[in-house]
C-alpha cells in the first residue's frame, strides 16, 4: 500500500472506557493488523473522560458507542471521512446508502457477513432477508450491503410484531442481538 498510496496505513484508535464488547473488537482489529504488518495505535480513555478530552484525542479515528455525556455526532464528524475505518462517518455511510457511490470503507462484519454468504454459494440477489437487530454498527450497513447485492430486507428488532413469521419466510438471516435464543422457533 505504501507504493501505492505513498505513505504506509495505521490503524488508530480511541477506546472510551472499559468495556468488554469494546476491548474485544479492538483485540481483533490489532490482531488483524499484526496479521497484516499494518500498524496500529491505541488511545484508551476513561468513562469519565470530557468531550474536550475525546476530540483533541479523535483526528482521524472513533470508538462506538459513546458514553452519554460526549456528543456522539460532534466526535464522528470530526472523523476523517478517509480514515474512518469503521465507516461511521455520515459520508461513508450514506454512500453505503447510495448505489452509484462507494464509500472509502466498508464496515468490516457487515463485509464480512456478504463474503461469507458468497463464499459458500449463496444467491443474495432477488432473495427475501431479514437483519435481526438494529445497531448502526452491523445491522443497518449489512441491509445496505444485501440491498446492495438485490436482496429484499426486513429489518426484525424488538419492536417488531411476529419476528418469528417474519424470519421463518426469510432465505437468509443475519443476527446482530448478541445472544442465542430469541424467539421460540415456529413448528
């Protein structure tokens, strides 16, 4: 990438506190780096940090989900749109949106969820599929991307009446609730 681009990437990123969710996914982004000789740097801060705090940390790089007290938007925006890995940014994100526009990065579990549907044959285009779930993490960018590859998409969350018919007439199902057993399984 350095020949290409003239300069080598580094993974950047900013952990707000002591999550487990967090540290986890941050655990498989280093290690992916390491895998790939990308260099990767890490900014951990505490639950209480301030939004000062986080934006003069944030240049090019987001940890989500914020804490209460930061405006989520201010420091997403303050991403670089380029740099923003994890395409939270609202232009990579609504060039996800878009189907004659390409944002710089695809989220990786979303990308990773299609690519592991291609790679066992599956058919996406013209097939019924439901995202259970709703995060702004993988849910909503993996509709885009089955809406992208010409599925047709429900979105099943916590609100929605009768998930368990919705995603019994569904070809493929993609879950994004962090646990097993949701629904009770019709018939």
């Amino acid at each position: 990438m350095k020949a290409a681009i003239g300069k080598s990437p580094v993974l950047a990123v900013v952990l707000v506190g002591k999550r487990r969710d967090s540290h986890t996914f941050l655990r498989i982004k280093l290690n992916a780096c390491d895998e790939v000789g990308i260099a990767s740097l890490t900014a951990e801060l505490p639950e209480d940090c301030t939004e000062d705090e986080i934006l003069h940390v944030v240049s090019s790089f987001n940890q989500n989900p914020l804490y209460m007290h930061l405006d989520e938007e201010k420091v997403i925006n303050c991403v670089s749109p380029e740099k923003d890995v994890d395409s939270f940014h609202p232009f990579n994100m609504g060039n996800l949106a878009m189907r004659d526009r390409e944002p710089f990065f695809i989220p990786c579990a979303s990308k990773g969820c299609i690519e592991l549907l291609l790679r066992h044959g599956v058919e996406i285009t013209g097939k019924k599929a439901v995202v259970i779930g709703r995060s702004k993490i993988v849910s909503l960018p993996t509709s885009l991307l089955l809406q992208r590859h010409h599925a047709t998409v429900s979105s099943v969350h916590a609100f929605t009446k009768q998930p368990e018919q919705i995603t019994c007439e569904a070809d493929i199902v993609v879950s994004d609730i962090g646990f097993l057993i949701w629904f009770e399984a019709a018939g």
